[in-house]
C-alpha cells in the first residue's frame, strides 16, 4: 500500500476549454460548475467529438485528474496527457489509453456464476451503484498549462458521452500514511417513516461515502506546510479528491472520490517532532 493523496485546490475553473463538439444546450463549460448534474454532452459519440482541451494562463502543478459523474460505458476507454505545448507535440505526461472500467474484483472474491466472475470487472449494477469517476492519479506532481482529454466511446448506446465535473489539481502525499484504523463508510441519507401499524416506508435517497483517518506521526514541517494549509484553503466548501492508495486499481472505484473536508479538526502535538492530523471526507454527489 502507498501512502494516500489529498488533492486539493480544483484549477478547473480557472482554465480555457475548447475541442471536440458539444451540445449547446450542455456546453464544455458546464464541466467548470460544481454541480456535477449539470452536465457537459457531446453531440456524438465519435471520437472527434468526444474530446477536450484545458489551456492554463501559465503552468500549474498537477497530480491527479478527475472526470466525475460521467456515462462512459463498460466497453470505453480515455487518454489523458498534459504538455507545456498547446499542440501537444510533447507531453510531461500521458496515460495512453486505459480502460474506463477496469477490473474491480480480485479473483476469487466472487461466487461462481456471478456476472463479473470470468472478467472481474465491473458491471453495469456496479457502474451504476456509484458516482461514475475517472482517475487519473500521477506518480509525481508535473508542472504543464494544457490538459488534453480523449474518451474513446464510440459504442455509447446513448449516442453520446457526458461529464459533470472536471477535477484537476496538486495533491498532498504524506512522508507516513495514515494510521491503522482508517476507516471508509456509506452514509445513509434514506428517510424512514413509520405507520402506526409499524409498518415502515422509505423515500430512498444516494448515500455519500466518508473517509475517517489520520496521520498520527508527521514532522512540523509537514503537519504546518501541508495539513494545516489544506484546512486554511479549502474550509469545509471546497473540493477535494481523496485516493486511498495511488497504487490500488482495483479498489480505485471504492476508494477514489471527489469530496470535501467536513470537520476541521485540531492539528496536534503529541510528542516531540510528532504531529497528527485527523481528517474525515464526506463524497460530493
């Protein structure tokens, strides 16, 4: 396991989009709008359409990319590369093409027969069971000033691609990850009323998922410079994009969302040259 990332500071807003084609009526730009219903959709599913580019005023420092609440399909694939070039004849970094819905269940974890049990990889219950996400988490922060994003789903019976949300950002990785305890939770928003005869009746509603953890054992410089300074930025309204572990694909559609910090707890100092910092991270839907 890697040390989890906190990316922090959604620089999508800030950027120029252009590229591909898309419905006038759900522009590109709805992507920079945090509403992540409002969407952004192509006018085909074509290739040609299904593109886009962010252009930066100057370079930004980037480590994970996000396209969230989308409707790619099981069979879609994306590319993501970023450059100092608007043309992008060279790139800083570039994923090639990755399948959007990769294998999502180690091998034997499932019963014989299930749907997923050959492949291991999603279905479309699973997909449609969270808040579709993309992402894109970079080995290393890079510096770049265009984004380019290719979603290859031509075989969308929707006849199109739709995103709702654009996240692309720096991201914090602690020297020591979090401690053991961390804990990842669906949080029910479902309201049960009750009849007289104790009959019950649900206005069933999408649960958010919540990440509890801490860094218990972090220098000063890192519990100020970073901890403290992402609380300082963010508050309790800005964006966030948790990764659980950089280094699990696997769980990437479990322990990868975008969301935000809902409680500013204390930065501590337990001990000497030892600071700890509790988070907990509610999902945006």
């Amino acid at each position: 396991m890697t040390n989890a990332i906190i990316a922090y500071g959604n620089r999508t807003d800030e950027a120029t989009t252009s590229g591909g084609g898309w419905s006038a009526t759900l522009p590109l730009t709805n992507i920079q709008d945090r509403r992540i219903g409002k969407v952004a959709r192509s006018t085909s599913a074509a290739l040609v359409n299904t593109t886009f580019d962010l252009a930066f005023s100057g370079t930004r420092l980037f480590r994970v990319l996000a396209l969230v609440g989308h409707n790619f399909s099981l069979a879609a694939k994306y590319r993501i590369r970023l450059s100092i070039a608007p043309t992008f004849a060279t790139t800083v970094a570039d994923s090639g093409w990755v399948d959007v819905w990769p294998v999502i269940y180690p091998s034997g974890a499932l019963p014989w027969g299930s749907p997923s049990w050959w492949t291991g990889r999603a279905s479309a219950d699973d997909a449609a069971a969270y808040t579709a996400v993309v992402p894109y988490v970079l080995s290393q922060s890079y510096n770049a000033q265009y984004i380019r994003v290719e979603i290859d789903d031509t075989a969308n019976t929707a006849g199109y691609v739709q995103v709702g949300r654009v996240f692309c950002s720096d991201g914090w990785q602690p020297v020591r990850n979090m401690a053991y305890g961390a804990s990842l939770a669906w949080e029910s928003r479902t309201e049960v009323q009750e009849a007289l005869s104790g009959a019950e009746y649900f206005n069933a509603r999408a649960a958010p998922r919540v990440a509890r953890f801490e860094f218990p054992a972090m220098a000063e410089s890192d519990a100020m410079a970073n901890a403290f300074e992402i609380q300082r930025s963010v508050g309790t309204s800005g964006e966030v994009f948790f990764v659980w572990d950089p280094a699990d694909t696997t769980h990437a559609i479990r322990r990868q969302f975008l969301g935000r910090i809902r409680t500013l707890s204390p930065i501590e100092n337990p001990g000497p040259n030892r600071w700890r910092a509790p988070f907990e991270i509610k999902e945006l839907l």
